[in-house]
C-alpha cells in the first residue's frame, strides 16, 4: 500500500501535466474509487494499477470500456503481471509501463502519444460529427426547397400551406417575406454557347453564388426553377442583397440577371399569388434592360398593344425600297412603347405587333416570287426567332433594323437574278426528295456535276447551300402541317425526313423561336 502511495504520489506531484496538455481531475484508492469520480467528472485518460484492493485495474478496466469506451487507459505493471497486461493490452489499454523501471522521460513520452491520439480521434468525432449535420442540413435543405417550390408553383390549400409553414417554422425567416424570382439573361444561348461545359454545371455555379450570398444575409431560401430561373423568399428590404447577387454573378460568371420581386407575404398560402406576381413584374425587363430589380406594383401592364401603322404605308416603303424610312418607322414603333405617358402592354402583345411586320415583309416577298426563309440569317438569327425570343424591346427594334438592309439585298438579287436551269432542276429534285433520305451526290449526277462544283455553283446562284434549302423546304411543310391538330409531332417530324423528333423539334425552334408545340397552341387555334 505504502508502495501504491509512493506512485501516485510520484505520478501527482513530478509529472508536468498541464505541459503535456492534461489537467489532473483526481486520484484513487482503488478501481471502486476510480468508478466513483469518472461519474462525477470527465475524463480523457485513466492510468491504473493492476493490483488494487477492493476492485483490482483488470475489473476496473472492463467496468470503464463498458461505460466510457472514449477513456484511454495506461496500465502499471510489475514483472510478475505479465499475463495480466496481456489481458489488459486484449481489453484496450493504449499501453503499459514497469513501475520499478519508470523513468520521467519513459512516461512523458507515452503521455505524448497518448495526447495525439486522444486529439485525432476528437479531431475526427468532430469531422464526423460536421459531415452529419451537414448531411442532416441538407436534407432538410432539399425537403423545404421542394416544398416551398411546389408552393411557389402550385395552388396549395390553406390547410396544406400551414401545415408545411408549422413543419417548417423553425426554417423560415419571419414575415412578411420578399418573394424574388431571378432569371438568367439570354439564358437558352447561354446554354448553347456552352462556356460552362454542361447546363447542370451553369445551374450549379449560380446557385452557390445565391446560397454564400443569401448566408451573408442571414434569412430565406433559394429554389431552382426552370428556363434559368431561380426563385427565393426573404425578408423584407431584401434590394441590397438581390443587387449584390446580380452583380457577384456578372462579376464571377460573367453572366448578366435580373430580378422580379413581390412583397409583402404574410403568410405561407400567399406564396403562389406572390410567385406570379414576381413573374409579371420580371416582364418589366422588357422595356427596363437598365434596372436589375424590378419591384412589383399594380396595374404594371395593359391587355391592349398600339395597332400597326398603316400596312399600306409599309408595303410602300418596301416597294419604294426606302431603307431608311422603314428603320425609322421601326424604331419610333419601339420608342412609342417606352414613352412614360404610355401604358405598357403585356410583353407578348408587342411581340405580335412586331411579329406583323414581319408578315408584312413575308407577304411582299411572296408578291415578289421570294421566300422570307430564304434569306440568309442576319447576325446568326432569323425574324422569327428575334422577335418571340428577345430579351428587350430595344432588341427587336435594334435587329430588325440591321435586317432591313440584308432583306433588301435579298430582293435585288431574287429580282435580277434566276438561277441557271440546272440549278433550277436540283431545287425542284429536293422539292421531290426532301422527306427522304437522299444524297447530295445523287443530284449532282443527275445534272452531270461534281458534287463539290455544284455546291459551289448553288450556292453562288441561290445565297444558300443546298442543306440551307433542304431545311427550308422542310420547316415550310412542318408549319403547314402543324395546322392540323390531329397529326402528332413526332409523325410531323418523320414526314418531312427527321427520324429523331427532338432534333426537328429544335431545328425548329431555332428558326421560329418557339417549339413546334409551342407553334400549333399559340398561332393555330
């Protein structure tokens, strides 16, 4: 017992303990009072006697692996306890030291690599630990985005609302809430020039903008909606954090966004409402391409768009070819909109306006023997296209009048100028041929040329390849067929030679600005 004494005593009073990172908590008689002050206090690591009345260090090591598994323990042993530390080594003691051989020097070192253990294993606890809530918060993260995005776009009951708003209330910010929806500009080029390698990495790398920003701020949630549009609740005076977000995602991504924005909600049923009506004021971008955040307010738009002008008068211009007198009308039918004192229509109305004027141009065309779809594409695009796709108004206006001067070259050529009979003949065999699958080769055999002179030749004799032709001719037959309700798409795009749908589907798009669908809803019925 004296022996016993000596030790502890020894132990308690040369060992710098609080160098070696440790605190000293207590010390025992036996492993019965060992039990009682681990219960009483914690503790990181036990060093134990083997031989101890009452309970010996082998007991007391089992009752402590039982309880406190974490505890790390350092055995004393004497020469003749071999077989005990054996034991002792087999329950978990980190290690065992001689106590008539222990040197400071032995000891310390053995605390030392104790010390990296204990604080790698807390080390990892914590990393674990971190990984779990993070797991746990983004799962709860997932589940309230898809709730509060079904709320956004679905018409929920007040029941089913306020269940989710208790289930959720701990999550949301307090009301009244902004409801914001941003939206990528120019988003389907965006996706098509394809700068981000796939459309789920451009996604991605906005949304963790929105997400660093949104904790900067503190409150709210971000969804992800479609078309590149992100949706998002907050608190009220939210402008500060939506213009650092448009400006961190120009400044990293190069991107340019814009927001649509509704408050106050105050309540969770009024989400959908607030959703559409952040919807109708992101149509303002269309006469507002300066301001990034564009707040709801009532009575934004108007059911009625101003008529056209004379269409008269335009087919006079065009006859007369005055160039400059038809870019002018253009524009000052695009400054009329934005005049102040107007009140603006809804965004498609305009569109439809300036979609007449280029029927206008269409029907001169067709007067004239021409195709408006012959014409080459000015800057990469088509009328159509501009029209129904074009973020602003200033774009439509700004397009069509750098157009005007390629549709004139195309009516002085067509009205000089008649192909040769032979290509004459090549037009009329794809006219024949175009729902097949036919080479270009053929049709050069028939009129007895090398496929690459009559590319060649076709080309400079018509403005357009023969791949060029063959889709116009195609995408004509589509327009004509997409008026009869009853022929599904899929057999529209296998009459007229495209065995895949989808790539009819945007091959058309790209022409017209809309999906042929799209088409048939909106200028069919």
């Amino acid at each position: 017992m004296e022996d016993e004494f000596l030790v502890r005593l020894g132990l308690k009073t040369f060992i710098p303990w609080e160098e070696f990172g440790f605190e000293l908590i207590g010390e025992a008689v036996d492993g019965l009072d060992a039990l009682t002050i681990l219960a009483d206090k914690p503790c990181d690591l036990l060093i134990t006697d083997i031989s101890m009345p009452n309970m010996d260090g082998i007991t007391l090591m089992e009752r402590v692996k039982e309880r406190y598994p974490h505890i790390k323990i350092l055995i004393l042993s004497n020469y003749n306890d071999f077989q005990y530390v054996q034991r002792a080594l087999q329950l978990g003691a980190s290690d065992y030291i001689l106590k008539l051989t222990m040197q400071p020097e032995e000891l310390q070192a053995k605390l030392q690599q104790i010390r990296v253990e204990i604080e790698d294993e807390r080390k990892k606890q914590e990393e674990t630990l971190q990984l779990n809530r993070t797991a746990f918060q983004f799962r709860q993260e997932i589940t309230i985005e898809k709730h509060l995005r079904d709320l956004m776009t679905i018409r929920y009951s007040t029941r089913e609302a306020d269940e989710l708003s208790q289930e959720y209330e701990k999550l949301l910010p307090p009301f009244p809430w902004t409801v914001s929806i941003m939206k990528i500009d120019r988003y389907e080029f965006v996706v098509e020039e394809n700068r981000f390698k796939s459309e789920k990495l451009l996604r991605f790398s906005v949304m963790n903008i929105l997400r660093e920003i949104m904790r900067k701020y503190k409150e709210g949630h971000i969804v992800e909606l479609d078309g590149g549009r992100f949706g998002m609740i907050s608190g009220m005076g939210a402008e500060p954090m939506l213009l650092e977000m448009t400006e961190c995602i120009q400044r990293y991504l190069k991107l340019p966004v814009y927001f649509g924005t509704y408050s106050p909600v105050e309540r969770v049923y009024d989400l959908h409402e607030a959703y559409r009506f952040a919807e109708e004021a992101l149509l303002g971008r269309f006469y507002e391409d300066s301001n990034r955040v564009i707040h709801y307010r009532e009575h934004m738009f108007v059911d009625q768009a101003l008529p056209v002008s004379s269409q008269e008068v335009f087919l006079d211009l065009m006859a007369r070819q005055d160039q400059h007198a038809l870019q002018n009308a253009i524009r000052n039918m695009a400054d009329a909109y934005l005049e102040d004192k107007i009140s603006r229509p809804y965004p498609e109305l305009v569109r439809e306006r300036f979609l007449q004027i280029v029927h206008l141009f269409e029907v001169f065309l067709l007067h004239k023997g021409g195709d408006l779809y012959s014409i080459m594409p000015y800057e990469g695009k088509y009328p159509h296209h501009v029209v129904r796709t074009s973020e602003s108004i200033q774009e439509i206006s700004i397009w069509l009048s750098g157009w005007i001067a390629v549709f004139f070259e195309y009516v002085r050529a067509t009205t000089v100028h008649q192909p040769r009979p032979e290509i004459q003949a090549v037009q009329r065999m794809i006219e024949e041929k175009y729902s097949t699958s036919f080479k270009m080769s053929d049709l050069a055999k028939e009129v007895n040329f090398t496929e690459p002179y009559l590319s060649s030749l076709f080309k400079k004799e018509t403005g357009e390849t023969m791949i060029e032709y063959m889709i116009r001719i195609r995408m004509k037959k589509a327009r004509e067929m997409l008026k009869d309700p009853n022929v599904k798409i899929y057999e529209i795009a296998d009459a007229i030679g495209y065995s895949d749908p989808n790539y009819f589907a945007k091959l058309f798009k790209k022409i017209e600005g809309i999906y042929p669908q799209e088409y048939r809803k909106r200028y069919i019925h």
